[in-house]
C-alpha cells in the first residue's frame, strides 16, 4: 500500500502537470488521465521509441505517464462535462492546468465549492490573479521570469547571455510543490472535512528557489556573476570544473572546509609525486578565498589543482578526494548514470513490463523512500484509452449501449 492508496485523481492537466501526477501515482493515488480524443499531447513528445512517432512510442509519455489510467473524454462537450463532473464527485483531487479565461471547460473555484471534499489544484503560468495570468508560457519563459535564468551563464565569456538548465525544469519544480500541497490539503481535509482549491503560480514557485540571487538583490543590491558550473555570486569564486586525463571533467566544489580535510588533501595529491606548492598554501574560509583569488598563492594553488587532475583519471581522482573528505566529484552523462553502481545498490531502477511490444524497459525509480508505504514506479504508461471502459462502465455504471453512443459522438474512445 502507497501512502495515498484509496485517494483517487482526476488528472486533467498538460505537460506543466505531468510530473505532479506522476508524483501522486507513485505515492500509490489511483491517477486517472483525462485525455481529450486524440490524446494528449505529450503522447507526441520525442524521443520515441526506435526513433518512430506515434501516439503509444513517446518516451516522454512512458515516463511521465507511468502508473497512471487513461480515460478519454472531450470536456468540450456537455456530455463529457457531465461525465467528468460525476467522476470528481467520488474523487479526491482534480489536477487541472488551463490558463483562466482560455477554453477552460469548468470553473476550478466553482467545482471546489460545489463539492466541498474536492482538493482542486490549478497550476498554471501565472496564478489565477494578477496583470500576466493570461500571458503565454513556456519552460524557458518561467525560468527566464522567475530568476533562475539570471543565474546560469558564462560572464568570464565577455557577451555570452544567460543560460537555461535542462527541459521542464520549471514543470519539475512546480511539480513538486503541487504535490506537496495536494498531500497538505489532504491531511487537513482529516480535521476538517473540507477540500479546498490551491492555485500554484509555476512564476511564483520559480521565484521560490532562486536561493542566494533573491538576498543579494533585495538587500544588498548587488549584481550577481554567472559562473557556469557553479554558484552565481556577488564576486568571482575559483574554477570548479577541470579535465581529467582520459577526457572527463572532475567538480571540486571549491576547497575543503577543514583543516584535516584539506590536509588529507594534499597527501593524497603529493602521494602521486604532484602539488609540491600546496603544502605552504594557507586554508582560507570561503570570504577570505573570494577576495583573495588575485593573490599569487591562490593561483599557484589552482594551477597546482588543475595540473593534477589532468595527469590523471576521473574515477580515481573521485575516489581519492572523497576518502580525504572533500566534495570532489566526476561529471556524468546520463549513460554513465544509467551505470551508477550506488543507485543500483540502494534499487533506485525499475525495470517496468511493456507486455504488448514484450520488452522490459528501465526506469528511474523513486525519489524517496517510505519505509512503510514505499514509492512506486506503477505500471506502465496507459494505452490511448485503455481504462474508459473500465471506468465509465466498471465504476460510473455506464451501459455498453451508452458507451457506444458517446464513442460513435466523438465524445469518448
């Protein structure tokens, strides 16, 4: 059992919400996906699936969708309303991500007053208030809006523009928080019987984790640098990233922050025959380091760094900066990830059944773990439509003959 077995989710939502269903269904909620006839369109999201579109061949789907039903319903037509309406009556949450005011097919906030054990959750651009709750949104506009954006570049590259992290970043991000506050209303739907409509501004949850850039701007008026690999701030810190011998890159993460630490360091690094300079080189707390990175000795000390590294191999250098305890790591691709043989230890893998090609794919797996009501992967993503018969007819107690009528209208499927 997951910890949300018995919460059953109407996930109305586009791919802003994608990631919070998944996130549901993995806690163990029964997350039906209402699609629109056709699907919906993260079903046509590349990669697919020996580089063939098709509505069952996104990857991006097979992740995303992930333990979740699918039951089609055009919720623009009154019928389909109707259907979707009685569906929320015996639900918990309706995940929703229509932009106010744009073809919404229900009124969010009406739909939690009328059924007042309903959590609705509207995550949408903007929020439901305010001057932009109709502007246009995409990924890199929210994290361009919302501040991360500025914090992520190359100034030491004179002319070079901000810079954005990976795909859905800002999906992942507002994702969480949306999951966070439907098990939130949920426990206090414990106390006091009531559901309540949340309205999530993926801008605001943006500006939510801006970490560090919000104090310096707001209280010191300081103008960050961007400095790739590494945290923005108000002045240059030393290179973090540097090649290795066989063509990685090693993170150093700046210096150890002990003495022993740093000692343990450079033993490592004199064992090797390497770094005769940075015995004499004096460990400096980190405002110290800031300010000193012109002096002489701290450029000896990374020319010191940075030649060791080159002269030897990625794995080995990790290793050994990690017995010394410094928070020294490798760079990975994603195929070097899929080979981590610390997640394969703990099982954060998953291999899911695809039954109708008879393959097994691999997953990610969970993000947590419940000692009690474990995350789970789920089956894998549904078929177009594979669960409306079951749950229009097994559940709503629809006939075959009135299921028919609505997929011969175009209403179902």
């Amino acid at each position: 059992m997951g910890a949300l077995d018995g919460v059953r989710v109407l996930d109305c939502s586009d791919p802003k919400g994608h990631f919070a269903g998944k996130l549901l269904a993995g806690l163990g909620a029964d997350v039906i996906k209402i699609e629109a006839p056709g699907g919906d369109v993260g079903r046509t999201y590349g990669p697919f699936l020996d580089d063939q579109p098709g509505p069952e061949r996104s990857l991006y789907w097979w992740h995303y969708a992930a333990g979740k039903r699918s039951v089609v319903l055009d919720l623009q037509t009154s019928d389909g309303i109707e259907l979707f309406l009685e569906l929320a009556a015996e639900s918990d949450i309706v995940l929703e991500t229509w932009q106010p005011g744009r073809d919404h097919p229900f009124d969010p906030v009406a739909l939690s007053d009328h059924h007042r054990e309903l959590v609705v959750i509207s995550l949408t651009p903007f929020g439901q208030t305010g001057p932009w709750r109709d502007y246009a949104w995409s990924d890199a506009v929210g994290l361009a809006l919302g501040g991360p954006m500025s914090s992520c570049g190359y100034d030491n590259l004179p002319g070079t523009p901000p810079i954005r992290p990976t795909e859905h970043h800002a999906s992942h991000i507002a994702g969480y928080f949306a999951a966070t506050a439907a098990c939130s209303a949920l426990y206090e739907r414990q106390a006091s019987g009531l559901g309540q409509h949340i309205d999530i501004s993926m801008h605001e949850c943006m500006g939510f984790t801006i970490e560090s850039s919000a104090p310096w701007a707001l209280y010191e008026q300081h103008p960050l640098i961007r400095q790739a690999g590494r945290h923005a701030g108000p002045q240059p810190t030393e290179p973090w990233q540097y090649p290795t011998a066989d063509g990685r890159l090693i993170n150093i993460f700046g210096m150890p922050r002990s003495e022993a630490s740093w000692l343990a360091l450079v033993a490592f690094i004199q064992e090797r025959g390497m770094g005769e300079n940075l015995s004499d080189f004096e460990l400096l707390d980190g405002r110290k380091r800031q300010l000193g990175l012109q002096q002489r000795s701290v450029a000896v000390m990374l020319d010191d760094i940075a030649e060791f590294i080159a002269a030897n191999d990625a794995e080995e250098i990790y290793a050994g900066a990690q017995a010394a305890g410094a928070a020294w790591s490798t760079i990975r691709t994603p195929d070097e990830c899929l080979a981590d043989e610390h997640w394969h230890k703990r099982g954060f893998f998953v291999d899911v059944e695809h039954e109708e090609r008879n393959r097994t794919v691999t997953f990610p797996g969970a993000p947590y773990i419940l000692s009690e009501t474990p995350w789970t992967h789920g089956r894998r993503a549904p078929l177009l439509g594979e669960h409306t018969t079951e749950v229009l007819c097994g559940e709503l107690g629809l006939s075959d003959q009135e299921l028919g009528a609505l997929i011969a209208a175009g209403v179902a499927q």
